[in-house]
C-alpha cells in the first residue's frame, strides 16, 4: 500500500508541474497579445472548486479543482472544452482570442507544447549540471546479458555481451540500446570470446509487445553490500564485499542463479561458497521462510566499473537540449507502434504512468520522469486532433493557407468530436491498466 501512495504522489505531482507549465505557456502568450484569460485552473472543476480567488483589477479567476485529470486556461472567444456557446454567440470583442489575427492564435495554442518542451530542456540540462552522466558502459560488463524468452527464441543467450547493432556500436544499456536492436537486420554480441551475429526478425517489435516478456537484465555477480542485523546472513557470518559463487555445490555465476537457488531452498540449511578477499571460503545458512539470507546486495553500478562526464553549467545546456531532442525523437519513432494490434493492447493509463516511477522516492528520478513526461505531453498534444492544441492549430494553418476561417458551428462540431475521442482512448488505456491488474 506504501509503494502504491508513494508512486502516485509522485505522478500526480509530476502531472500537476506539467499542466502548469503547460497552461502557463498559453497564458502567458494570450497576455501578450492582450487576449482575455477568463480562468487558469489546476484540475477541473465541474460544480465547484477545491480554492479559487481573484486578484484585485484582475480579469483572471485563478483555482484549484477537485477532479485530478488535468486543468486549464479558459480564454475568451475560444471554442474549447468548457462549449461555451452563449459567450460565442455574442458579437466579437477585441479582447477576445476569435478577434485576434491567425498568427497570434497560433502562437497563443503552441505556447503549452513549447513550455512543455522548454521545461524538459531546462530539468535535463540541470540534472546533467548537478549529476553528470553516469552509465555503465556494455563493454564493461563482463557477464553479458540475461535476455528474455522472446530474445531467446531469436538467437540469443544468456552471457552475450552487445556489441553492434548494424555495425553501429552499442555504448550502454537502456532505451537507445533497446531500440536500436529492435530497428536492426542484424546485432553483433560477443559470445564466449567470439563475436557472433545474430539475424532479427522484422517483425521483432511486434513479437516484444505481444509477449510482453520485455528485453534483457544485466548479468551480474552476487556481491554483498550490507548485511541486516539479526538475519540468516549474520548468524552464518556473510561480510559487505562477500561474492556468492555457490548454493550446495551448484554454480552461481551471477545474482539471478542465486536468487533461483535461494528460492528452491526455503526455510533450509544451505552450504554457501564465497570469495572473501579472493579467497574461497563456505558457510552453512538457513534461509528464511521465504528463501531470502537478509543481505543487500551490490548492484551493477557498483559491481561494473561506470564512466561519468561532468558538465560545467554552461556545458550542460547544449547537452540538456541535445538529450531532450532525442528523447523526442525516440519517442516519436516508438509512435508507430501503437497502430499495430499489439501495440494498441499495450497502451496504459495512470496506472501505467506511475509504474514508471520508482518505489522510493528520489528526486533526481522523479524529475527526469517529470522531463519525460513533459516531452511526451507536448507530442501527444500538438497531435492533429480536435480538442487537443494540435487540432487548433491544424485549423488555424488551414486558414493561414486558404485565407478562410472555419465557421464557429464547425469548430464546435469538431471539439465535440475530438472530446468523444479522447475520452474513448481515455477510458482503452486505463481499461487496460484495469484488465492487466485483474488477469495479471
């Protein structure tokens, strides 16, 4: 239950920055060009507010709402969610957004998705200042990779170490890796020694997300890191830097053969063998209940040696902003997955969001997640679809193009529509959250 609060306190804060930001973006741009902004909300508030107050001289009602799905900047003379038809009926006044030329509407709609972006520049390029890029390096890891079913069945095996996809090399593990062996004819690992080249399918997207099986893990050994007072481990006499390397006289070259080895010996006396100081010792230990020696172990960036490059401030511009465009464009490029059936039946909801946070709270995790998102908010928004900000500007470059205005009636025909839409892909994706909860 911790675990579950904890993670969505972290979205729901993640997601309420963002929408800030975002409608900031369009607010800021509507004062600029001396457009009316009615009310600027966190959250929607249909029948009533959590808070709201309006400053004095101010046109602007500024609140807090209690249904947690977004907010928004409601701007005077604009067909959006609020169909406010009676205000269209209404001659138009110069502070109102439908008074107001094609290009200063345009701008005032990307002024959310370029806030957005803007922010995931900002969040990338102080986390490289404060953190720097820490990776662990593919060649580094000395124990390869522990791959899934899927990637086993097209010719991979557990201790292969990436090298190459298409002759391109493979620098670290993560989603660039991940993508770029999908994407790939052909990907070169190392294999006892040998590089060996192995064939990929086309289809293999499609083959990941209907097996849902995932990629691979990285293949490390057991070293301990702390060990808890009072448990199986300090009764048998385990140390920090102790290296499991047996359980009963089976090889247990890295964590996963241990934690297979623990798990069939529950509640059980078991013999350990152990490096100490590179030298081989064993200890008998009972696990627990569970199959657990009450150790923490090491993890592979400390186990691996790691490369970091640090960014002065300065430095870490140009890198925040060279991150945040290819994070973009990985992310535009997985898009055409989800016209596939597989991909389609692997769309989530907030479920999914959140289980994209970790279980304990960090706050350089949390903002890179936020940085994410935020990047993900402003695709997903300028998309050409009515109700979203890329459905308004569709209809705005239509009529920069054509010199012709859509008639108010269509423009509210088509919110209507895209309205219907997104709450259909709405209530898929959290459906399927749902179902994945349920059968899971």
């Amino acid at each position: 239950m911790e675990t579950v609060l904890v993670k969505a306190l972290q979205l729901i804060l993640s997601l309420s920055i963002l929408v800030l930001i975002h409608e900031f973006g369009h607010f800021i741009f509507a004062r600029i060009f001396k457009v009316r902004v009615e009310k600027f909300y966190l959250f929607f508030d249909p029948w009533f507010s959590l808070f709201k107050f309006k400053p004095k001289n101010s046109e602007t009602e500024y609140g807090v709402g209690w249904l947690p799905l977004g907010g928004y900047c409601k701007i005077s003379g604009m067909i959006d969610e609020s169909m406010d038809k009676e205000a269209m009926a209404q001659p138009p006044k110069p502070y109102e957004f439908r008074s107001k030329p094609a290009g200063q509407r345009l701008m005032i709609m990307i002024g959310g998705v370029l806030f957005n972006f803007l922010l995931a520049l900002l969040i990338y390029s102080m986390l490289l200042f404060k953190d720097g890029d820490t990776y662990l390096p593919l060649k580094n890891i000395k124990a390869g990779m522990e791959f899934s079913e899927t990637f086993l069945n097209v010719g991979f095996r557990d201790g292969d170490i990436l090298l190459r996809a298409d002759e391109v090399e493979l620098e670290r593990f993560g989603e660039d890796c991940f993508r770029s062996v999908l994407n790939a004819k052909t990907v070169t690992v190392l294999r006892d020694g040998v590089e060996t080249e192995i064939t990929i399918p086309e289809d293999m997207a499609q083959r990941v997300m209907r097996d849902k099986k995932g990629f691979a893990n990285i293949r490390y050994p057991m070293v301990v890191h702390e060990v808890n007072p009072g448990s199986p481990a300090s009764v048998a006499g385990l140390q920090p830097n102790d290296s499991i390397v047996s359980i009963n006289g089976v090889v247990t070259p890295t964590f996963f053969e241990v934690a297979e080895q623990l798990d069939q010996n529950k509640d059980r006396d078991v013999t350990v063998g152990l490096y100490r100081a590179g030298i081989s010792q064993t200890v008998i230990l009972h696990t627990d209940t569970v199959g657990l020696m009450g150790v923490y172990t090491k993890t592979p960036f400390q186990v691996y040696p790691t490369v970091t490059r640090e960014y002065s401030f300065l430095e870490a511009f140009p890198a925040g902003i060279m991150l945040g465009v290819n994070t973009l464009k990985g992310y535009v490029s997985d898009m055409k997955y989800v016209f596939t059936k597989e991909g389609a039946s692997s769309l989530g909801g907030f479920g999914t969001i959140a289980n994209l946070f970790p279980e304990v709270w960090d706050w350089s995790y949390f903002w890179k997640m936020t940085a994410f998102l935020s990047i993900m908010l402003a695709f997903m928004n300028i998309l050409p679809i009515p109700a979203l900000d890329g459905g308004h500007v569709m209809f705005l470059l239509y009529e920069v193009i054509t010199r012709r205005k859509p008639s108010d009636k269509f423009l509210e025909y088509a919110q209507v529509a895209g309205m219907i839409i997104l709450f259909a892909l709405l209530i898929y994706a959290n459906g399927n959250d749902l179902v994945r909860l349920l059968f899971n």
